[in-house]
C-alpha cells in the first residue's frame, strides 16, 4: 500500500469516527485534496479504476 493510499484510508477512518468534524479538515491534515476524500466517502470511481 503506497502512502497515499494510506493517507486516504486514515483521513477516511478519523472523518467516519468523529475526530474530525469536517472533510476538509481531515483532508488537509492528511494533505489530500478535499475532493479525493469526498470521493472515497461517497464511493465514487476513481478516473485511474474506470480504465
């Protein structure tokens, strides 16, 4: 698992467990951009999954 893969599955967590009260704080603390942990949360496709 790459780093930032891992970046996304702990901002993930920390959002859905209520440490943090916004998406964009968890992404920002995380260094994601906030669309990319939207994205995961909603369970949208990824541009690189859909090829």
């Amino acid at each position: 698992m790459d780093a930032r893969e891992l970046a996304i599955q702990l901002a993930t967590r920390d959002y859905n467990a209520g440490t943090f009260t916004s998406q964009r704080a968890a992404a920002k603390v995380y260094g994601l951009p906030q669309s990319t942990l939207y994205n995961r949360l909603y369970s949208t496709i990824t541009s690189t999954a859909s090829y």
